[in-house]
C-alpha cells in the first residue's frame, strides 16, 4: 500500500501542482485518472523519488519518499511518458541491459528478460531491432523490464498514449501480467476501468473521488448523456457543447436530429464535477 500524507509541490509562488493531498492508494493495479495537468505526472515522480515535493510525504511499504529514497529506488520500477528505446538495440538486449544495471547477475539477466518477454508477447520479437517494432511493442517491452526484475511496485505514467486502439489493447495485455503493486496514470476512461480494481480521480492537484468503476458510476445508473449545441435547462457547460443526464425512460423527448446520445462512461464523473475534460 502507498500511504500519501499532505503532500504539496509547488513551482514557484503561484503554481500549486499538487494542494496538501493526502491519501492511501490501494494495492494491486489502480489508476488515476484526470485531465493534462490535473497533477498525475508530478504525484508519479514524486512518488517514485524522481522529484522532491515541497512538503509532505508519502510511504511505500512503510518507507518514506523523503528518508529511504536508496530502498524504495531497489523496490520499484518506474517508467516515464517519455521513456523511448535505444532503436539500434534489440528488445532483448534492451531488458537484458535494464535487469543488469539494476544488479541481476548476467546469468539471471539472461533468463528473465527472455521469460519477460515471452509473457508479454513478444517471445518471437527479442532479437528484431526496437526501432522497427511498433508503438504497442515498444510499450510492451517496458513492461517486460519491469516484469523481468520483478518489483514490488511498477509506476507508469500514461503507458498507452499515443498508441492506436489495438496497440492499446496490446499493452493492457502486457500490464495484466505484472505482480506486483501497479500505480497508473492516464486519461482514458476505458483504460483505467478494463485494467484497474480501484480508481482515484484528480484535478488541480488534488484527489476529487475514489471507487470501483461501478461505485463511482453509481449516481448515473439508469441515466444516458444527452449533447447538444443549444442550451438545456438543467444541462453542463463543455467547451461548446451541452451535455445533460436523463433517465433513459425519458430518453424519448430527446430522439431527434439536434441531441447526441451517448452511454455513461466515467469521464461523466469529471463533467458532473465542473471538470472540462480534454478529449
């Protein structure tokens, strides 16, 4: 379990990435979720001692982010938005150089970044060059690295974007795989209910709800989103659309060419909230 505790970051005066948050994030895979700049990526590297916060702390295991960064640094594996390959290097010898460099003898290195890579898929791709895999196999391979030193704790920040729907898929596959804690961030909605037990949702740096995807659903049941361009009584303001819950026996008033109807996902949560999210 990862245990966060007034936790702050601030850049500057007048920039607050992250507002005094404190809260306890379950084990197993869970996602948070929230638009560009809500505070996911900050909280994921301050988490994973990238970045020191401003105040706070936070504890993985029991061990401080401020006081055990040598331990958990042994503990995790995090892998940035950004991570990208060495393209002249093969994906075996990319997660064989990845388990060495974190102390697996070359004999041990050897033997698990071929199983690593056998479990996510890309068993008859270890020896092809990287920069001539596809995006969802270049992911994939991450995931392998952090499979292969088997770690107590993997952070991924935004893992599939960028990737086309079925890279996507591919890459969903990979994360199952993994053992250990898994700590997420994305803004896909359908990502963080297909691969995660618990969600936490942020915005402007704080956390704003947690659940199931069906806890967090729960006032929405039975209800359909309705979208129009003209004003509704009752409706949500996004950018220039408006968007308004019905009961779906309602749904008969609304069944002509000037409304949009849509099924309730869980970007929902963020527009009930006043939250404008970015599609």
């Amino acid at each position: 379990m990862i245990q966060i505790r007034e936790l702050e970051k601030e850049y500057g005066k007048h920039q607050r990435a992250l507002d005094h948050i404190t809260q306890d994030l379950d084990s197993g895979i869970v996602s948070i979720i929230g638009k560009n700049g809500a505070g996911k990526t900050t909280l994921l590297r301050i988490l994973s001692t990238q970045l020191k916060s401003s105040s706070g702390d936070a504890f993985i295991d029991g061990l401080s982010i401020n006081k055990d960064i040598k331990e958990i640094r042994n503990k995790i594996v995090s892998i940035p938005q950004e991570a990208s390959p060495i393209g002249i290097l093969t994906a075996y010898e990319q997660v064989f150089l990845y388990l060495t460099g974190k102390g697996f003898s070359f004999h041990s290195a050897r033997q698990e970044s071929r199983m690593a890579l056998k479990v996510v898929g890309l068993g008859d791709k270890m020896d092809v060059p990287t920069d001539i895999l596809s995006g969802g196999m270049k992911r994939k391979m991450f995931v392998a690295m952090a499979l292969g030193c088997n770690a107590e704790t993997v952070f991924l920040d935004e893992p599939t974007t960028g990737l086309d729907p079925l890279s996507r898929m591919e890459t969903w596959g990979a994360i199952k795989e993994l053992t250990g804690n898994v700590v997420l961030t994305t803004h896909y909605m359908e990502e963080a209910t297909e691969l995660s037990r618990k969600i936490y949702m942020m915005d402007s740096g704080k956390f704003i709800g947690s659940g199931t995807a069906d806890e967090l659903l729960y006032d929405l049941r039975g209800k359909v989103r309705i979208e129009s361009k003209e004003q509704m009584q009752g409706s949500y303001r996004i950018g220039n659309i408006y968007v308004k819950y019905v009961d779906k026996s309602d749904l008969d008033r609304y069944e002509n060419l000037y409304y949009s109807i849509k099924q309730i996902s869980i970007e929902d949560l963020f527009i009930i909230r006043g939250v404008d999210l970015e599609s």
